[in-house]
C-alpha cells in the first residue's frame, strides 16, 4: 500500500477513539465468542493493521493474551496505539508490507498499469512466534484503496467495471499470499478472524450524494441498525453488484486453506458531523486452521 496515503488516513482517523466506542465493544463480543466457540488458546495473539488502534479493545485483549504482536506499515501511527495500552512488556512491534506491492507500486496510476500483472511478495520473516488468533483489524481494503487516498479518482473503494475487475484480482492475489504465509505462522487449531469493512453507506449533508449501497442496505434493514442480520442473506448480491467495498472480498482459496466456521456482521459508525454520515457494515470471517 501507499504508506504515504496510509500514514494521512490514520493521521485523519487518530482522534475517533472515543466515537468508535460501540464499533470496538461489538469486535470484543466476537473475540470472546471466537475464543470460547473454538477453543483459542491465550497464548500468542497477532493483530494485522493496527494503525491507530482506535477499533481495537485493548483494555479485553491484553487481559487475556500472554503476548501481542501489531503488525502495520505505518510506524508512527503503531507507536500511538502503544502509547495507550497498560502493559507494553506485553507487546511486539513489526513494520510489514501487508499488500506485498508496496515496494513495486508508488502510485494511483502505476497500480491502475500493472494491475493485471503484478505478484505480490509478502515477507512475514519478522513475525517468530506460532499464534493462537490472528485478526485482521479492517486493513484489506486499505491495500489498494489508500493509493487514492485524497484523490477524485477513486471514491469510497467503489469503482466499476474494468477497473474493478482489475483490482478484485489483484486484491484476491494478495491475500492467497497473505493466507498462505499466515497459516505457516498459526498453531495447528489457531483462528484467523478476518474482519473486514464490506459495504459503505454515506451520505453528504450538504449536496446530499449517497453512496451506490446506501439505499439498498438500508431498504433491506428497513432503516433500523438493529436488523443488521439480514444483510448477510444478500451478501452475494452486493459483490455481484459491484456495490461492495474493493477488497473485502473472501478470496475463494480461503475455503480450502482454512474451515470457514462463520462469520459475523458488525456496525461500524464511523463519521458524523456537520458534513457527511458515515457507516460501514463490516463482516468478520473465523477461519480456523486444519
């Protein structure tokens, strides 16, 4: 990913702790379920693009967990999540290209050009340990997407047609490759919880533009959050439709590297002010090692 485009948005999202209070109760349920339901051990936990750590319940993790690595691109934004966390003994720090292209893409339009072509290299060498959970903390559609970041040209990780075909199959690449490396690094009944922001719904205040998901998500949860359940039964729909989020797709090869045991559908309420509302419907995946 571009880590300059990277270290604005976390620069952009690094006072949203408190606002995303609710957003990080809902990830510690489904920690706590993972936990409990499969049979995680407390031993070794991995958190893969942490950033800010503003999503993160730290507080329930580092009471559970005997040791915690975070894993990111961004240094500076890690070293504001570790100024919050009680205990640091308890935690490792590691500066990894997750996307695996960073060193052969630099920008929008290099990505657009090599799309097609690219391998993506993803070198997990720097992470020792075997570990228990492993959560991606919503970096998948950061990979690609951060390229734009403050551009005209690619807007809320929705694109059509060509181009979206293009990053779909690079976007599926990149995570064979991270899947395949991170099952090398789990215990043998280990779990990935592979969180990931799916569905954007905003609306601008003041020209009142809406996102291609906005009406239909909310004609299906018939306007009330609390009916967030019956998003899933529809969740094919919304990639066939292109109204999905680039990159929050489940690469195919998951199914066969992993037990997909189930996965949860979660209400991130990321923005509101005097301008924009903005929610992301994120859906955390638990694969688990076999």
């Amino acid at each position: 990913m571009s880590i300059e485009q990277l270290a604005l948005m976390n620069i952009d999202t690094k006072d949203r702790g408190e606002d995303w209070a609710q957003y990080r109760r809902s990830i510690g349920q489904v920690i706590r379920t993972c936990i409990e339901r499969y049979g995680v051990n407390n031993g070794n936990l991995l958190l893969l693009g942490v950033g800010n750590g503003n999503d993160i319940p730290v507080e329930l993790l580092e009471s559970i967990f005997n040791s915690i690595t975070i894993v990111d691109l961004d240094e500076v934004a890690l070293d504001r999540f570790l100024s919050r966390v009680s205990d640091k003994k308890k935690f490792n720090k590691a500066i990894i290209d997750l996307s695996g292209i960073n060193n052969q893409v630099k920008s929008a339009k290099e990505l657009i050009n090599q799309a097609t072509s690219i391998q993506p290299v993803i070198d997990l060498s720097k992470l020792n340990k075997k570990y228990d959970l492993v959560v991606n903390c919503c970096f998948s559609t950061q990979l690609l997407t951060s390229y734009f970041y403050g551009t005209n040209e690619f807007q809320g990780g929705n694109v059509s047609n060509e181009l979206g075909e293009k990053l779909h199959g690079l976007s599926n690449r990149i995570h064979y490759k991270l899947f395949s490396e991170l099952k090398k690094k789990l215990v043998s009944n280990g779990v990935v919880l592979h969180m990931t922001d799916t569905l954007e719904i905003k609306q601008n205040k003041i020209t009142g533009e809406i996102s291609p998901a906005t009406i239909p998500v909310v004609n299906i949860i018939k306007g009330d959050w609390r009916n967030i359940g019956l998003l899933t039964g529809h969740l094919s729909q919304f990639f066939e439709d292109g109204l999905s989020i680039i990159g929050s797709a489940l690469p195919p090869e998951a199914h066969d590297m992993f037990a997909v045991r189930t996965y949860f559908s979660l209400l991130w309420e990321f923005l509101h002010d005097e301008q924009e509302d903005r929610n992301y419907v994120v859906f955390a995946y638990v694969l688990q090692n076999q």
